[in-house]
C-alpha cells in the first residue's frame, strides 16, 4: 500500500503543541513505512485564515524538523492545490455529483427557520437538532433550481443515511455511531465555502490519503467523513484518533498550563529535538521504553501499534528533564558556538580561550536544563566576586579550620602571577593544607571550597578553579579575609 499521510493545520494562529505532535505523528509515520507527507492548508475560514500564520507554521515545522514532501510550496500536479482556499471549484464540482444523484440537495433554509423547525421537531419528539424541513423533500428540486436561476444562493446539505456506521480505529479500537447520531447536514454554504467535513473528505480521498493521524477531539467528525466516503463509493482511510493532550488537572491543554504555542518554545531555548522527543512520548511508547531519543533515531520503529488510547499529561518538569537530556549530547564545540551567540555582548566568556570554553561548557552542561541557565550559572560559579553568606558558609568560617586556610590560600593566590590557577595548583594547596596546617577530610574540602568560591557548595573544585579568574580568587580571598 503506498502511504500518503497529511497534517492539515488552519492557518489561524500559530502552530500548537498538539498540532506539532500530530504532525509529528504523520512525519514519523511516513518515515517509518516510505510514504509520502503532505501539508494541507485549511484555509476556508476566509475571515480568520492568514498567510502570516501559515508561513509562522511553516517555519515552526522546519524548526522542528518535520519537513513535508508536498505542499503549497512543494506541489505535485497530480494532487494540487494544497490550499483548500485554491479549490473552491473542485468541492463545488463533487458537491454537484451529489446533488445529481439526490445524495445530497440545495437548502434555502434561513437561520431563523431552521431554529424553529429544531425546535418544532424537538417538540414532536424527533430527533433533536436532525434537519426536517421542505428542502429535504426531493420534489422541492425543481423550485430550487428556479430560485438559484432567480440569482439565489443555496446551502447544499447532505442526506445522511440512517444506519450505523462502523470505524475500526487504529488507537480507539471498534467506534460505533448510532444511526441517529447526525442529521443532513451542510458540506457547501450559500457563500460557497465547503465545511470541514467535506472539504476534508474530498481533499482526502482526491489526495489519496491512506491514513489520518489526528487528535481525538475529531471522533465525533469522523462519522460524517465517512458518510461522505460512502457517498463517493471511496474506500475510507485508516483512522488513528490520538488522545488528546491534557495538562496535570486533567483539563484540556491551554495556556494555563504553560505555553501551548511551538514559537514559545523556541523563544525559550527549549531544543527542537528536546520538544519532538517529548512530544512523540506523548501518546505513543518505545518499544524499549527508551525515553530519550531523536526522532531519526526511531523511525524505524515506529508505528501505529504502539499509541496509548490514554489521554497524555503535559508536565513541563519532564519536558525540561528532556531538554537537559538532549542539551548533555550536543558536542562542546557545538555549545561553545551557541553559547556565544546568546551571552550578552562584551561578556567575559567571549574572550576566552578555546580550550577554556570547551571545559566550561563542559562543566555547566552538567547543572542546566537550558543552554540559557549556563549564563547566570557561569556568571555565579566562575565570574563572581562577591561573598554571598548563606548559612552554610557562615557555618564552615565559623570553623576554627577554616581561617586558617583562607589565610594560606590568600596569601597564596596573591602570589601568582598566571591568568588561572592549574589543577596541579590546587592539588598542592590541598597538600599543603592536609600536611603542614594538619586539616583532613570535610574541614579540608569546605574550607578550601569557602577560600577559593566564596560559596558553601558547587561543582568540583578541580573542575571549577581552572576556570576561574585568578583576579576572581584574589578578590574573594581578600573579602573573606578581610
Ligand atoms: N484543519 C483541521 C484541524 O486543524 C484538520 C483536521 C483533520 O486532520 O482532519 O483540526
């Protein structure tokens, strides 16, 4: 079977974290098996459909990575246009088949009327909300062929059947919709703009779409879709109805929850893979139960098998842990070259040597999530001067130990004349101050921590000192001697 999937955003704002998965899902997908992956624009909301916002999607996809194979920008004849804006003719065209074989008839009904006939056939206890009126009535064809002659625009409804309908969904399993579940209803209105449940099934089947991964909030559509397959004697897709993302209230995501749009995402540093791996998990499992990954990297294994019919918890504490993962397995020199780009101007890291760069980033690599948190963690661990009295530091001076250090290591740092101090520097400190001033074990470690930090607690010193101003040390020493 030749797999063509879709992510068919509407272009009315910008790209959603659940869209960004669904989409995800459809590249992954098309990846796994071979296929092809198409971008749809679902444009026919003429009022709130913009340009602006499908180029924003566009660029938050390929931030992403998930680059499509057909699209408005990529097109192929045989399937064009992707803009459903661009195919206007096409939905009247199939519109009018069914209309020709009474599948479906003009309606000139007006808002006003149809409350009162919802209402009347509620009354009479028919099925609520199910289209009754006269258009529905076959012989009513003729008038309204001459009112459209009369230069009068109808709606055009869909006549739907009044059987059960079946779904074998790949995530939900056997989805039964009653027969009375959905009434006729409109796939064309009278400005001539398709509905969604049309135009979707149109492009679908025109664009020989063989699966559609989307958000389970389409369930209830799908039943409509595949009247509309019947109608066209077209064979249905294969539906994955993907759980919804929810957040840890268990409400429907939205803003409340943190950032629900993907740009927000990039403007905080997160990691495009960072975002893709945690997204994918979202709904869908390893089979190793392999938590970090890129998406490259699980291609191959990905299928429709594998997605939870359970609805997904957004924790933004996991998603940055994965951020902190994948940020761990960028190469220094990748980081050093990022880091530059976003530390303040004139900033001390950007006059450092190579060799010092690399064994900074190396060192706060380790302590972040976010190759922003390396700024104020450098800026404290390597580049501060001041003593900050925390109650741990307080309790190490307050040793007798530890004035006895701080008086070695001062008089010490004030003697050398280098940039930095050597770990082999250290070691000898750390000698000394074990042999000749007689401190071992925790009173040697915090003091010297205290003497040469100004702090109670940080990364390895052997890491930490090397890369600090021997300026820094002087001047730490002399406050906390002072
Ligand atoms: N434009 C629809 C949406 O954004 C697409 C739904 C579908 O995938 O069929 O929700």
């Amino acid at each position: 079977m030749t797999v063509r999937v879709r992510f068919a955003p509407s272009p009315t704002g910008y790209l959603h974290i659940g869209g960004a998965r669904t989409a995800l899902y459809n590249w992954l997908y098309s990846k796994a098996v071979g296929g092809t992956f198409v971008l749809r624009i679902e444009d026919t909301d003429l009022e709130r459909s913009k340009r602006e916002y499908e180029e924003l999607q566009k660029q938050d996809l390929k931030w992403l990575g998930i680059i499509h194979d057909e699209g408005p920008d990529k097109p192929n004849p045989k399937y064009g246009p992707y803009r459903q804006s661009e195919r206007l003719d096409i939905y009247a065209k199939y519109a009018q088949q069914l209309i020709d074989k009474d599948l479906a008839y003009y309606d000139f009904t007006t808002d006003e009327e149809l409350e009162a006939i919802k209402a009347k056939s509620e009354a009479e206890g028919g099925f609520a909300g199910h289209y009754q009126g006269k258009w529905k009535n076959p012989e009513m064809k003729a008038e309204a062929l001459k009112k459209i002659a009369a230069g009068e625009k109808p709606a055009i409804r869909f006549r739907a059947p009044m059987k059960d309908f079946t779904l074998q969904d790949k995530v939900k399993g056997e989805v039964v919709y009653p027969a009375d579940m959905v009434g006729d209803f409109v796939i064309m209105r009278s400005s001539g703009l398709p509905t969604y449940n049309y135009c979707c099934v149109v492009d679908d089947m025109l664009m020989e779409i063989s699966h559609v991964i989307r958000g389970e909030d389409h369930l209830s559509n799908t039943v409509r879709q595949l009247m509309l397959y019947e109608a066209f004697k077209a064979k249905p897709p294969i539906f994955a109805h993907v759980s919804l993302l929810i957040g840890q209230d268990r409400q429907k995501l939205s803003k409340r929850h943190g950032a629900t749009s993907v740009h927000l995402y990039k403007e905080e540093h997160y990691l495009p893979e960072a975002l893709c791996n945690y997204l994918t998990l979202l709904g869908w499992s390893h089979p190793q139960e392999t938590d970090i990954f890129e998406k490259n990297e699980i291609v191959s294994l990905f299928d429709l098998e594998r997605f939870s019919a359970h609805s997904a918890i957004y924790d933004l504490v996991k998603l940055k842990w994965v951020n902190g993962q994948h940020l761990r397995k960028i190469t220094n020199s990748d980081l050093v070259k990022e880091l530059a780009a976003i530390v303040p101007a004139g900033h001390a890291f950007l006059s450092q040597s190579a060799d010092w760069k690399e064994k900074c980033v190396d060192l706060l690599k380790q302590k972040v999530d976010f190759i922003t948190e390396m700024i104020p963690m450098m800026d404290q661990l390597i580049f501060d001067e001041e003593i900050e009295m925390s109650d741990e530091l307080k309790d190490i001076l307050s040793w007798e130990t530890t004035p006895k250090i701080i008086s070695y290591i001062s008089a010490e740092v004030g003697k050398l004349s280098e940039s930095y101090a050597s770990e082999a520097q250290l070691n000898t400190w750390s000698e000394f101050v074990k042999k000749d001033l007689g401190i071992k074990g925790k009173p040697l470690f915090m003091g010297l921590r205290a003497a040469l930090t100004g702090k109670g607690h940080g990364p390895d010193l052997k890491h930490l000192i090397p890369l600090t101003p021997v300026s820094v040390l002087k001047k730490r020493a002399a406050k906390l001697g002072a």
